[in-house]
C-alpha cells in the first residue's frame, strides 16, 4: 500500500511538473502548436476577438479602429489601431475570418512563412507604420514577466533596413536596430522582453510596416529566427557589455572600452541623433534632454537611459 501511494505521489508531481513545464502561447492565425505548449487561442477565439459583425470565412476586409484585446489576464495583450479598415489580419486559414488571405511570405506566394520546421500561417498585419498611440501591440506586463513576441517588418517606400521600438510604462521608447526588411516578409524576429516595471508596454516600428505572428509567455528560441533581447528593460541582462556610458551634467561620458565599440543614441521618439564609433574612453558634451543610448560590443548589446542637464 505505502509502495502505490508513493508511486501515486510520484506520478502527481510529474504530471505537475509536466504542465509548469508548458509555454503558453498565442498564435494570432489559430495554429495550434505541439507538446510542450498550451494553446491560448483557437480560430473561434480569434473570429470572435476580431471580426465586428463580419460573417466567418470572408476574405478581403480590413479591421475597425479600435483596441482588440486578444487575452484579458497577465499577459494582458491587445492589438490597437486608430487606422480604421486599414490593418487586417493575413492569413491563408480559410476557417478564420479572414480580413486579407495573403499569407506569408506575400502576394508572390500564397503560402505560410516557414522557417526550419517552425510554420507561421498568418498574423496581425498593421498596414502603415506605427507609434505609442496607434498600430502597435500592447501587452499589460507584471515586473518579471518574460514575453517573446514573433513579428516581422515590411519595407516601405523601398527601404532596406528598419527599427523596432518598445515603448515602456515610463513613456520612453527603446529602439532595436536596423534590421533587414528585404525581402519583404522574411525578416521574422523573435522580440524579448523582461518587464523591468509593471505596467503597459507598446511594441511597433516606425519606419516600417508591422506583422504580429506569434506571443509566448517565456523566452524562446526559434530555429533560424534572430533573437533581440530586451537588455534596456531589465538591468540583469546588461552586465554582458563592459563598456559603460553615463551622463553628468551637459556631458556624456563613455568608459571601460576594452574594444571596438559602435555607439547609438536616439531621441525619446526614437530619432537617432547621433552615432560613432570608438576604442578608447572618450566623452562629448551633448544638448539637455532625454535619450536612449545603444551600446555595441563583440560582447553584445545593451541599452541606457541618459539624462542631460
């Protein structure tokens, strides 16, 4: 009798370890995903989230403005828009309320985005370039959440290159970047972020057009899929790059090079002001106000907030 009780335990707590061991995961086509997921939404989840009255199966239709709250518990995560019948939803999942088939990787080839055996058979498609306020997606983050978010830029106006920008629940803006945008469609990165503060976070490019694929709740790697971590949101994921940089007063003070190191320093909207390159300490006297820095290293990156007076 001891022996099965015991054998009864050891079975709980491996089927309890089973499902701690599940990555929950939205898929914003419907794909449900194999062992080792919990699948958070259905192609009935999505049609109810996003079609406004719009009969199941049509094609061709673009969504409302508004804001489409795709999971109303931590993770918060919503889809907002101002752009009325602008933004869709791509996807060659004919089941689905489908706002445009053309699915990845675009109107060259009706067929889904693959990548080594990861398959993404649609997504959010914002149809212009986003900010804070409109086409981007928000997700309602605790300090200490980790979230991947799988999404991909579209040129526009035939640029080669873009930006992706998170916006924290301090209002700035924290810029990744340039990545290929060419060719369209191709360019899918998975984004991490470590929510340093609870609070809103706002994911979108400016320069481009965004497609939203896939959210997790935890880092994840995806085979051939480039990795952006989210170094400017959690300082436990900044002490890779030795070289430091740090306001006082009017100036900007770059020390500890031990290497070649590419420096970036945008605006709070996320223009870039300057950029150079050094391998020795160096400092620089730069206007009052509010920045992003990027620091770039054989060591990684990071990303710093400076405050000049």
């Amino acid at each position: 009798m001891k022996k099965q009780l015991l054998l009864l335990i050891v079975l709980m707590l491996s089927f309890t370890t089973a499902l701690e061991a599940q990555i929950k995961v939205w898929d914003l086509a419907g794909e449900q995903l194999g062992a080792g997921y919990t699948n958070m939404l259905t192609t009935n989840d999505l049609n109810d989230i996003f079609h406004n009255g719009i009969t199941y199966g049509n094609s061709g239709l673009s969504m409302a403005a508004g804001t489409f709250v795709i999971n109303s518990s931590e993770p918060g995560i919503s889809y907002v828009t101002t752009s009325a019948n602008q933004d869709r939803i791509r996807t060659n999942n004919t089941t689905q309320t489908r706002y445009d088939e053309s699915a990845v990787p675009g109107p060259a080839a009706e067929a889904p985005y693959t990548n080594g055996t990861t398959n993404y058979v649609g997504g959010i498609y914002a149809n212009g370039t986003g900010n804070h306020g409109r086409r981007h997606l928000l997700l309602d983050l605790v300090s200490g959440d980790k979230i991947t978010v799988i999404m991909s830029l579209q040129s526009t106006g035939g640029a080669t290159e873009g930006t992706f920008t998170v916006r924290d629940p301090l209002d700035v803006d924290v810029v990744y970047g340039p990545y290929d945008t060419t060719p369209d469609y191709y360019g899918a990165y998975a984004i991490h972020i470590e929510a340093a503060t609870t609070g809103a976070y706002k994911l979108y490019t400016t320069e481009n057009k965004a497609k939203f694929y896939r959210v997790y709740d935890d880092y994840v790697t995806m085979t051939g899929i480039p990795d952006i971590n989210g170094e400017a949101l959690s300082v436990k994921n900044m002490s890779h790059v030795t070289t430091d940089l740090h306001a006082a007063g009017d100036r900007v003070y770059v020390s500890n090079v031990k290497s070649n190191t590419e420096i970036k320093i945008y605006s709070i909207t996320g223009v870039l002001v300057k950029a150079f390159k050094t391998n020795i300490d160096t400092d620089f006297s730069f206007k009052s106000g509010l920045y992003i820095a990027t620091v770039k290293t054989f060591e990684g990156q990071k990303s710093i907030k400076l405050l000049l007076n």
